[in-house]
C-alpha cells in the first residue's frame, strides 16, 4: 500500500470519527509524531524514484491497445472529411488503410475474438451518437401544472381554505382544502403520467425505425449486421437503395452514384469510384450501382453522427388529423360550458342581491347592504371550480383519446406492422384503393427457375444438370450468372449460402444446381472492367468482362426477356451455333415469352457480345462508359416461378369486400400480370367490373391517354403491366384527385415518389431499400399483403375506439354541465363538487379511455365501407345513442336532488353521496353501452377482452373506498346495503334505455350537416327576396 494512500485514509478516518476530548500523554504524542515522520519520509522517497515496471504497465494499458492498430480515429476522420486523396495514397491506399486497422478487404474483420472486438470498439467508438436529452417525468408535471384548468383550481382551492379560516373554521379548511389539491395532483398525476409513457413508447418506436439492417463481410461470411454493431474495419456491401451507415472509403464497385443532399444540401448525385473520389460519407444514399466500402469513423466521429446528435427525438407532440378534427368539437364545447357558468354565476348574483337576504321573522328585505358576500363568493367558487374540472381545457379530450395508440401500435407489431408515423394509423381506416406490388407483396418471394429455353426448344432436365448444352453456351451462361449479380455465392463444407434479391438468388441457385458453376472461379478467370446495375428504368443489367486467359472482352447482360429480345440480332441454337434473328424469328420467341408468362412465370432473357476491341484508356479509366446494346447473342429464356403467398386470395377478398380496390401495379409484361392477378383474386371472371374492358392495360398505354380519359377510365383500371414509377405516380395523383385515399406498398427505389405521395406509404421490411423505408408510414415486417389486411382492420378499429370513447365522454360532459346550471339556478349550489367533478375525470374517464382503447378488431369492422375524410366525427348513431343516456341522467339525478330527501327519507348528506354515487356508477354502465355503438348486446364479446373487466373492477372498488373509508376526505356519507342496492339498480337502467335506443333507425345523411345546408338554403332564399334598395322612397 503506498504510503501517501494510507495516509489519505487515516486522515479521512479520522475526520470523520466524533470528536473526543485529547487525553493523550505526551510519550504517545512522540511516537504518533515519529510514526508521521517515518511515513512521510517514506512517501517524499517513493516519488523521487522511478515508477516500477507494474505502474507503468497500469498507466499504459490503454495506449498500448491504442497503438495495436498502426493508425488512429483522428487521421482517418480527417482523411475522409478533407477527401485527401494524396494522403491516402501515403496510407497504402484503401489496402494499406484495411491493413493498418487490422481488417482484410476481401473478408473483413474477424468477430470470433470478442476481446479484439471490445478493443476495436474502444479505440474507434460504436456507431452510435449522443441522445439530446428527453423529458423526463418531472417535466411533464411541471407541464401540466402550468394549465390554465390546474391553476384555476388551485386558486379556488386555496380560497376556499383563506374563507374557512376567516370564519372561523379552520379544520374544515384544511379539510376542504386538502381533498381539492390532492384530486388536483391525481389529475396532474394521470396527464404527466400519460403523456410521459406514450413519449417513453415512441422513443422505443423511433429505436426500432432506425435499427437498420444493412450486409456485411465479416470473417469473409455474408451477414445482416445491425447498424448499430457495425465498427471501423468492417466491410459493407453496398446496393441501390440503401442509406451509407458510417464515413468509409470505397473497395471496389461499379456504376456507384451517391446522394449526398443530406450532408452538402446539393441535390446532384455524386460519382464514387475507385481512382478519383473512393470517400464515403454516413446519412447519405446509394442512387445508383453497387460495391463495397470500408468503415473508417462511426458515430460521433462522422459528419452524420454529429448532426444526428443535435436533433430531437419524436414526441408525443406529434400533430394526429383525427386529433385536429376533435379539437374543434372540444373548443365549441369549451365556450359553450363557460357561457352556461358564466350565465349560472350572474343569475346566482342576481338572486342573492334581491332575493336570498332575510329579516329576523323570516321575510325577504330587498337590501344589498345586508347580502352576506362570503355566500356570494362560496357560491361563485363553486361554479368556477365546477365549470375548471369539467368543462374547460379543449386539450384533455385528444390527451385521453391519445391513451389508445400506444396499446394500438404495440399491438400491430405483434401483427407484423412497424408504424412509422403515428397519424397513418389513423388514415389506414379512411383508405379506399391500394396500390401494390406484385414481387414480395402477392408472391412468396421464393422464387425458383423452372423453365429454360435454349434456342426454340425447352431443355429438360437430366440428372443435376443440363447435359445437352452445349460447351460454349454452357460456359457462357456461367460466366453471365456468376459475373453479371449483385448476389453471392457462399460455400461452407457441403452447402452453400446465397444472398441477394429473390430474382438473384433464383438465378444464382439455378447456376449452382444445373450448370455446375463455381462462382469463386469464375471470378477468378475473368477481371470486371465496367457494370451497369439493375434499376427499375432499364429492367436490365449489364457487365464488360475479360477473360485472364486468352484477354478476350465481352459483355454479359441479362433482364426482362423482351428487352433483352429487342437488343438481340442472332441467337444460340441448341447445337451451340449462331443464328440470324429475324423479324419472323423475334416473333416465335415473343410467343414463347407470352407463353411462359401466361403460366405465371417471369421471364428472364440472357445475351452476349462477343470479342470487342477495347482501347488501353477504356480499361484503365474509372469513369463509366456505355456498354454495347445492340447486335448482341440471346444466349437463352430462363422462366422464375414466384407463387402467391398463403393467405393473399383471403385477404384481397377481405380488402375487396370492405370496400377496398386493389390495383396490382408492376413491371412485367400484361400476361404474367393478368396471369398473378387472378391467382390472387384481383382479377375474377365472375365480376364484369374486374375482368372487363379496361381492367388490364399497360402502363405506356395509361401514360398516352390525355387527362380527361385517365380520370375517366383509372377507378375501372384493375391491373396495370409493364409500367414505370412514373406510372405509377401518375396513377396515385389521378386517383387522389378523384376524392379517393390511397396507400401504396411499395420495396424499392423507384418506389420512394409514389409512396410519398400516396395518402399512406407502406414498405416490405425484408427484401426493401432503406430510402423506401424512409418514405413510408408503415413497414410491413413479413413482407406478406396478409398484414396489409391486418393494419387495414386496425386502422379501422383505432378510429372505432375513439368513437367510442368521444360518444362516453360526451354523454358525461353534457349530464355534468346540464345537471349542475340546472341545480345552481335553482338552488344556488352545486350538487357535484369541484373535487368529485375530479375524482370521475381522473379515475373514470382515463380508465374509460383505457378500456375502450383495447378493444381488438373485429370482423364487423370489415363489412363496413371506409370511414370518408369529410364524414363527421360524431355520427348520427353516436348523438342517438349519447342523448338519451344524458338525458336519463339528468332527469334521475335531478329528481333525486329536489325530492330525493322525502322519497329515500334520508338527510342532505347522504342524498349528496348517493348523487354523486349514482353519477359514477352511471359512467360504468355506459362504459358497456360505448364499447359497440349498434349491437344491443353490450356483453357481447366481452369475455376477449379481460383487461375491460379489470378496469371495470378496479374503478368499483375505488369508489367503495372513496365513499365508505375516505368520506371525510370526500365529503361523503356511508351507505347501507339498500342505498347501494338504489344506486347499483338506478344506474343499471342504462342498459335498458340502450337497448331500446339501438331500435331506432337514423338517417344516412349526417344531421348538423342537414341542419346546416337548410340554414345556408334559407339564407340564400332570404337574400333573394330582399327588397331592392332602388325601390325604397317609393309608395
């Protein structure tokens, strides 16, 4: 132990003892000042030597795993940022880079050593940024303390305890005083409390968003690696579509384009290559072509990371139309229930100045002097704090409708549906026409070669390969699946993995299965000069190749079977040999291609350009030049398999039957189209509507009608073939124009616009580009159109549980506000209190929100047509079902305030504890009439859902505890068992009432709606009929 520690400790030690009286001798005070001097001595000696061998090591230790790798994170930030290309040549290049972090560029870095990673992760930081600081639960309290409502009632509530204490009584102040602020803090308590859990559930859902999945070499295995585990030296692949996850410099690719808008704010796409500019930078998008970079600097250490760090997370603040909508209802109720208190307090004023102040026989003296103020001003405060707890705060009804879309969005993931915005769970139940995919939506995504046609002729399989083909061809095709791929062939032992798209994959598996090819070798015979990537545009990809051999040069492309066809001027025999292809020949595959696609196959064509002269300059230069796309050899059709997913037929019957169009937008040809769509159930031969004139057409087709004729034949349109993205925008604008709400699945690049403009974005969570994700509302996690029914009846049933909880709010706000104008009028009192007021609102209106919020979907939902933008919030059948219950409240509660003491022959107390008792227990009834708005069974069903019971239970028992154990507390009084029995049979009427309410039929047309039209039909009649100005004067 070293000396100066030991004596940091004694010296603490005895700080901190007690102090006690020094007793001690003078021989003990000699040798404690020696026993100091020794050890000071001591610890003057050890710093003036050298530190051991041990100290060094433990003061080094973390240099020492700093300098394991030969170059440190500020280099390699600043190599990038500067784009220093002569630096990185002082570096090795991008191998000496790979090298100096310990990482390979054809295999990455190894993760079997978790200590190397670890140390990995020290030296260069985890990809990663800092959080800006959330609100944490004090805050949300502090918020909904500063509400106007809240203050109100702390003001009333501190007044009421000054105007006890001034009149002497002070018990019954506290008293009074406390039971208000502690149901102020319950309520403050339930509003901070909810809005702090939802913020704490979109936090949660913003992780999940951004927790991106993106391919990467490690241990040289192709492997799905979390952006967030990905660190400096690691290899990722790169493809059209995908977001760059770190700063890295570039290995090898071709064609690469990047968008670097994010970063730089400018909007052209940025060429990275190999020579010129190989620097890579986070947040920013691939656009164009493929390849594989290095990871340089992750996190806070990128341009991305820094940025990211100082934005905000999203919010419970997030702006919901459903939201907008209610609060122009909560805003018209708010004035209206100020103006009934207002109206109240001035009649009560009136009142006690003429009428309420009394002689000593009994008799009314109109004499203001001698009106007793204190009973004005309890009075007042009765109202104001009334109106303050029921009445007021347009925010609180969105706040506890609010309460259903945490459990509604944690439901959905269950469902294999990742809400991205909160507001799409809201228009997925106003949606009237989808817009689909057919790859990876309607099909399984598992796709598999089962036809190929060499020449004119179908080749059949013999054994585990194609023995009839000949050498040449044979060697052709393998160099054409092997070379011209975004995909990878991977073998370990006795099997292998494959990776890429469903397409790639196929074709990659069919190489490996049929034509016995060795990717590893095939890339090893032949150098890539240049490629070209498949994109949605072209539907084709191409590759410039020479063999190591004999330096011969080809190109390889592969693609849609009639582009292919069309580039193609002789073909391949099945005798090897090469014929002329004329226009008559073009057209005997043209059949084989429509054949194939009849029977549900994609096709896929393959071609090849034999022994071009290249120039010295083409094959050193890194700028991409067009490769040859005329007069090539079509090589052969190979025709892909991609069956419909179990479950799709069902769910677009579902779709179909709620009143929901399906278009099935793609790019293959109008037979492989027409051929899907009937499998799945778009196209029927039993509805003229789906298989008749203009069903199917073809998206150049579309493009040249003129405005007036889309719009005339889009809503007929039920398949539409070979289209473009611009078709497939131009689809969803004709069809929003036409009043209709549109979602659109979407799964890649080409997609990003149509799903921006759609009213709903949906984008497949396995086989998607990350710019896709970016742009839509929901992910699809299953890639399967089954969950899109799902999310569709979700959709349906959030937008039912509001209802349902406006319709049990309403009926409460409307008896309260009734009931209380109407008893302090004629009585000058209010029969429910500030403090029961908050009791209900805090317990039975948040619970209620609760329980109506977790309601599962049903298939009644289903029958329905979709909810329309313009249809009215509160419906006819919501007014039909909510006044009548207001209005039995009112009538029950109002009897028993006036008559209750002669007809129950109990005393004022106890007629105050059964109003409020019976008011309560009124709401949980209803709470059964609110949970289906048109069966008249309200216990239907109500077994699936046992969390409703529960809340019901608990608000039960927390009553009987309010009324029987806290009456001082709540001004209450206890009830024998025939009160209870009185209160429990008074409010159970509800049911009844319910029942028969539920007969009556309502209009279709909305009722204020026809109420409004009249009005507006009346006015114009009147102004009519006015008299003319002209004519006045005259007799």
């Amino acid at each position: 132990m070293c000396p100066w520690i030991f004596l940091e400790n004694s010296a603490s030690t005895e700080s901190s003892s007690p102090e006690v009286p020094n007793t001690l001798g003078l021989p003990r005070k000699k040798w404690r000042s020696g026993f100091v001097s020794l050890y000071c001595s001591g610890a003057l000696l050890s710093i003036s030597q050298p530190p051991s061998s041990s100290y060094i090591t433990l003061i080094n230790s973390k240099q020492e795993k700093n300098e394991e790798f030969q170059i440190n994170q500020p280099s390699l930030t600043e190599l990038v940022k500067e784009k220093n290309l002569a630096q990185l040549e002082e570096l090795g290049g991008v191998n000496g880079i790979a090298s100096s972090l310990k990482s390979c560029a054809d295999r990455g870095i190894s993760i079997d050593d978790e200590e190397a990673v670890a140390q990995r992760r020290e030296a260069f930081g985890s990809n990663t940024y800092r959080k800006p600081k959330t609100k944490g639960f004090f805050n949300y309290v502090w918020e909904a303390f500063l509400d106007v409502e809240i203050i109100i009632l702390i003001l009333c509530a501190v007044l009421y305890f000054v105007f006890e204490m001034g009149v002497g009584r002070a018990k019954e102040g506290w008293i009074d005083g406390s039971s208000d602020v502690v149901s102020i803090f319950l309520l403050i308590a339930v509003s901070a409390t909810a809005n702090y859990r939802q913020n704490r559930q979109l936090e949660e859902l913003w992780k999940v968003n951004n927790n991106i999945q993106i391919a990467a070499l490690r241990g040289g295995r192709r492997q799905q690696v979390s952006i967030f585990a990905i660190l400096v030296g690691d290899v990722m692949c790169l493809n059209i579509g995908d977001q760059i996850p770190a700063d890295g410099l570039l290995i090898q690719g071709h064609s690469l384009k990047v968008d670097e808008s994010s970063i730089t704010g400018e909007s052209d796409h940025v060429e990275v290559n190999h020579g010129q500019n190989p620097f890579l930078f986070s947040g920013t998008n691939v656009v164009d072509g493929y390849g594989r970079m290095i990871v340089t600097s992750v996190g806070m250490n990128t341009t991305w990371g820094k940025m990211m760090s100082q934005l905000s997370h999203p919010s419970s603040d997030q702006q919901i139309p459903f939201h907008a909508r209610l609060k122009k209802y909560t805003s018209a109720i708010n004035k209206v229930s100020w103006t009934v208190a207002g109206i109240a307090l001035i009649v009560l004023v009136i009142k006690y100045i003429t009428e309420n102040t009394k002689d000593e026989n009994g008799n009314h003296e109109f004499n203001v002097n001698k009106t007793k103020f204190i009973d004005i001003l309890y009075s007042a405060l009765d109202i104001i704090a009334a109106a303050s707890s029921v009445f007021t705060n347009p925010e609180r009804l969105p706040l506890s409708v609010t309460l259903t879309l945490p459990y509604s969005v944690k439901r959905m993931m269950a469902d294999k549906a990742l809400v991205r915005k909160l507001s799409a769970c809201e228009t997925m139940g106003s949606v009237t026409t989808i817009c689909t995919n057919k790859v990876g939506t309607l099909t399984m995504n598992e796709m598999k070669v089962t036809k190929f046609w060499l020449g004119k002729q179908s080749v059949k399989e013999e054994g585990s390969s194609y023995s009839s083909v000949p050498p040449n061809v044979n060697e052709l095709f393998k160099e054409g699946i092997a070379l011209n791929t975004t995909g990878s062939v991977q073998k370990f032992g006795m099997g292998y993995e494959i990776s890429g798209s469903p397409t790639e994959k196929a074709i990659l598996s069919w190489g490996d299965e049929d034509f016995n090819m060795d990717m590893e070798e095939e890339t090893r015979r032949c150098n890539i000069l240049q490629a070209e990537a498949f994109n949605s545009q072209s539907k084709r990809s191409g590759v410039l190749i020479k063999r190591k051999v004999n330096g011969t040069v080809q190109v390889h492309w592969k693609g849609d079977a009639k582009i292919i066809l069309a580039m193609c001027s002789s073909y391949y025999d099945t005798s090897g040999f090469i014929n002329d292809l004329d226009d008559s020949q073009k057209l005997e595959f043209q059949h084989i291609i429509q054949g194939m696609a009849a029977s549900s196959l994609r096709c896929i064509g393959f071609a090849v350009a034999h022994n071009l002269v290249l120039g010295q300059d083409v094959e050193d230069s890194n700028e991409h030049k067009a490769l040859k796309e005329d007069g090539l050899v079509l090589l052969g059709l190979v025709g892909i398999k991609n069956p419909c997913g179990p479950g799709v037929k069902k769910a677009v019957e579902d779709c179909q039957y709620a009143g929901v169009r399906i278009k099935m937008i793609t790019g293959d040809n109008v037979f492989t189209a027409k051929a899907i769509a009937t499998e799945c159930g778009i196209l029927r031969s039993d509805n003229d509507d789906m298989n008749g004139e203009g069903a199917v057409i073809e998206g150049m087709k579309f493009r040249s009608y003129s405005p007036e004729e889309r719009m005339e034949k889009v809503d007929k349109i039920c398949v539409m073939a070979s289209s473009s993205p611009s078709d497939k925008l131009l689809m969803v604008e004709c069809l929003k124009q036409k009043g209709q709400v549109v979602a659109v699945i979407g799964d890649g690049t080409n997609d990003v616009q149509a799903l921006k403009e759609a009213d709903i974005g949906l984008s497949m969570g396995i086989q998607c580009s990350q710019v896709a994700k970016e742009s839509s509302d929901i992910v699809i996690l299953d890639d399967n159109f089954t969950s899109v029914a799902k999310v569709l009846k979700w959709g349906r049933c959030i937008y039912s549980n509001k209802q349902k909880f406006i319709h049990f709010q309403l009926t409460f706000t409307v008896a309260a506000l009734v009931i209380n104008f109407a008893a302090t009028v004629s009585t000058g009192k209010v029969p429910l209190t500030a403090g029961e007021l908050l009791w209900l609102k805090s317990i039975t209106n948040t619970f209620a929100a609760l329980a109506l919020a977790t309601d599962k979907p049903t298939k009644e939902l289903m029958e329905k047509p979709p909810v329309g933008r313009t249809e009215p919030l509160i419906t006819n059948i919501m007014w039909r079902n909510l006044l009548p219950q207001a209005l039995y409240q009112i009538l029950v509660l109002l009897i028993l305030l006036f008559k209750g003491k002669s007809i129950l022959g109990v005393n004022e107390n106890v007629r105050d504890t059964l109003i409020f008792n019976i008011f309560l227990l009124c709401q949980v009834f209803n709470e059964f009439n609110s949970r289906n708005l048109e069966k008249k069974n309200v216990l239907e069903g109500i077994q699936r859902n046992k969390l409703f019971m529960r809340i019901i239970a608990v608000t039960i028992v927390l009553q009987v505890a309010m009324v029987e154990l806290l009456k001082k507390f709540a001004h209450t009084e206890r009830l024998n068992w025939e009160q209870w029995g009185i209160c429990i049979g008074i409010a159970a009427m509800s049911w009844p009432i319910d029942w028969v309410v539920k007969c009556i039929p309502v209009p279709e047309k909305p009722i204020f709606s026809a109420i409004n039209l009249k009005m507006k039909n009346y006015v114009r009649w009147m102004k009519k009929f006015k008299p003319n100005s002209s004519l006045k004067g005259r007799p």
